[in-house]
C-alpha cells in the first residue's frame, strides 16, 4: 500500500513539473501560391519589346502640303495625304525614313496633278531613349520610342523649293499591324524662311517581325468602363510660317442619358488661318487662260458648333454578355447636325481682282455613323461620317453632301 501511494505522489509531481514546463514553438511556411503576372498593357499593345529592322507604311498623315487650302474650301481631304513609306534600323538608335505623301485634290483633277504636288521626305531619325531601355529590359531595337529627326523634303515638281528641317517625335508600333507617329517640326523653306508645324500619320505596318499574342484587347481599351460622362480635347493642328498660319483646335462633352446606350455629343472646333493658299476652284484669268489653283492671301475664322444624339448600337448586347457596354467606346449611329460661321477676306494680289470679304452662316443637318474608343485611362479616337443636307444662308445655297471627321485627342 505504501509503495502504491509512494508511485502515485510521484506521478503527481511529475504531471505538475510537466505542466511548468510546457512550451510553445512557432513556425512560418513559405506561400505555395504561384506569383501572378499580370499583363504589361503598353508592352502588348506598342510592341516595344519585339525586335524590328525594316518596316512599311500605308496609310494617312496630315503632313507639309505643297497646296495648302484655305478654311473656305475646308474638307478632312484638303489637309490629309496618303502616307507610303519605309524605315530601317541601320543602328540600334538609327534609322532611315523614307515616305511619299500623295495628297487628295479634287475628284475631277487627274492623277497627275497630285503626283506634282506629292511630297518626297528623308529622315535620318535618332532613337534618343532607345540604347537605355534596351540595357534596362524594357524594350528591344525597333521603332516605338521617342526621336529627334533631321529631315529633307521636296514636292514632286520643280516649282516648289525644297525643304529642310529638325524635329522631335514618337512613334508607336500599335499591335502587330499598325503605327502612329506623332511630331514638332522647324522647317526651313528655302524660299520662305522657317515654318513650325505640327505633323502626324497613322495606318497598316508590314515588317520582319513575328506576330505576338497581345492579350485581352478589353485590358487596354476600357471596354468595360464604366462612364457617365466624357470631355474631349482634340490634338491641335498647328502651322506657323512666314507666308502661312493655321490653328486648328477642339473640345467635345460626352453625356450619357441615365444608364441607356444613348449619349448626346456637344463638340465645338475652331479654325484659324493667315497667310497665302490656294483655292480649289477653276478660274478664267485673261491673258493666262483657265487655271484651276488660284493663289491668294486670305485671312479666314470659321467655328463649327456640332451636336449629335447617339446610340451605341452593341452596348446591350455587350451587357447581356458581361463584356462591358457601360462606357463611350463602341460602334454608333444617330443624328448630326452643325452650325458654322465663316468669315473671310481674301486678296488676290496677283491679279486685277477685287478682294473678297464674305461672310457665312452654313447649317448641316444628317444621320451620322461612327466609331468611339477609349485608349488607356486618358485617351480617344473618334471617327464619323454623315450625311447632311446643306443650307447656306444669304446666298439661299441648298444641296447635299458627305462630311468625315477624325478626332484624336485626350478625354477624361
């Protein structure tokens, strides 16, 4: 008996020193969790990490015209050309552009009457950022970097100097089959001093490079945004020249109507010009017979106010399928209707001709059909034609005609 109470007392004891005794320990596990890589938005879209030597250009710019226009005779074509070109990287920060811009004149003018005025353009660009972020691993030789250009151009007739220059600019490489480029430019005119001017062009790319998966457009193009209202400002068209001046500018409101596809676009554009051009128009002049580009010095203002109810005819489907319609991005359709203003003096200094004051009150009113994307956070491309039915008060000018407008710019 007394060994059992003796074995007890010390099983006892050692349960209680067990008790004291007793100790935590921690423990940290790595996560298993496989790190995301989220995808790089401005390496998929502008293909900076994809090696390029030799490109082709085709298509729009909005370049040095040879036969610059004035806002009497204003259309999307008498400022635009169509751009063919090429570039090749000689250097990892060097390139050669070539390029031709072929300008739209009139639809009863021959084909060689543009290839006169087509302008011809060197450039031997330097790629200033490009050697640095190659080193880092944020980009490979190509052509989607910031540059500084020295240029030579000249038109295809011997009538026109030719000009030389320096400008600063980017170009992009957007997704595998396009390219926008983008630049300020001094230009010295042999016969006319300088000019400052802004300079664009955008289109289809074909090269040496393999075609890359680019990912959910959706991740950059904000299909799924969800906006109620969107202002807009246009890039500016600027020329500033001893002999010619023209500012072209815009701003837009975008408001949706509750949660509906339906919008209403107010937009207002400016434009501005001062100096020598050419009117696109057929003239009889005595002793020099029918000419059909008549210089003259004119000093031009025409605002142009611009409202369109639009629907956005997939934004409902695009709902129903989870994919977005909550935005401004999208194809459109609905109404057009513009108010312009035109007031004009033009000399015709060369010639016996009075000078011409006018003034315009011009109304426009059609359907409409067009294409708005939202690029990024704070970018847009706006694109549209109508159709409209022309009235030109006071001088009771009635008829119908097709108007396109291309807007680039900046929205939040």
């Amino acid at each position: 008996m007394r060994l059992y109470i003796i074995s007890f007392l010390v099983f006892f004891y050692c349960q209680a020193r067990s008790q004291d005794s007793l100790s935590f320990s921690y423990s940290q596990q790595a996560d298993t969790l496989i790190n995301q890589r989220f995808i790089d938005r401005y390496e998929n879209v502008f293909m900076t990490k994809v090696p390029t030597r030799h490109m082709f250009k085709v298509g729009l710019s909005q370049y040095y015209q040879a036969i610059p226009s004035p806002l009497l005779d204003d259309k999307l074509s008498n400022n635009t050309s169509l751009h063919l070109g090429y570039e090749f990287k000689f250097l990892p920060s060097f390139s050669v552009a070539l390029s031709g811009h072929l300008p739209y004149l009139k639809s009863d003018q021959p084909l060689r009457t543009s290839l006169m005025y087509t302008v011809l353009d060197a450039q031997l660009r330097w790629f200033f950022d490009m050697r640095k972020r190659v080193k880092a691993g944020k980009a490979a030789s190509n052509f989607s970097g910031n540059y500084v250009a020295f240029y030579y151009n000249m038109p295809g007739t011997f009538d026109n100097a030719p000009n030389i220059g320096i400008k600063l600019g980017f170009q992009r490489r957007f997704l595998n089959s396009g390219f926008m480029d983008f630049a300020v430019a001094i230009q010295n005119e042999f016969d006319a001093g300088f000019t400052i001017s802004t300079q664009s062009s955008f289109g289809l790319a074909f090269g040496d490079w393999k075609k890359s998966p680019v990912g959910p457009l959706c991740d950059v193009l904000l299909c799924d945004e969800h906006l109620n209202r969107q202002w807009k400002v246009r890039l500016p068209e600027l020329t500033f020249g001893y002999y010619f001046n023209r500012i072209r500018f815009g701003v837009a409101f975008e408001q949706k109507i509750k949660t509906s596809p339906l919008s209403l676009n107010f937009e207002l554009n400016v434009g501005m010009t001062r100096g020598f051009d050419y009117l696109n128009q057929r003239y009889f002049i005595p002793d020099y017979g029918y000419t059909n580009y008549l210089m003259l010095y004119s000093k031009e203002l025409f605002p142009t106010l611009t409202f369109q109810p639009r629907y956005y005819l997939l934004h409902k489907k695009r709902r129903l399928n989870g994919q977005g319609g909550y935005g401004f991005s999208g194809i459109y359709t609905g109404l057009n209707s513009d108010y312009s203003y035109y007031l004009g003096n033009h000399s015709y200094s060369n010639f016996q001709i009075p000078n011409i004051d006018l003034k315009k009150h011009i109304i426009k009113a059609g359907p409409v059909f067009g294409f708005q994307q939202r690029v990024f956070r704070h970018g847009y491309l706006d694109i549209n034609t109508s159709l409209n039915y022309q009235n030109q008060a006071l001088i009771s000018t009635k008829h119908i005609n097709l108007k396109t407008s291309v807007g680039l710019g900046f929205a939040w």
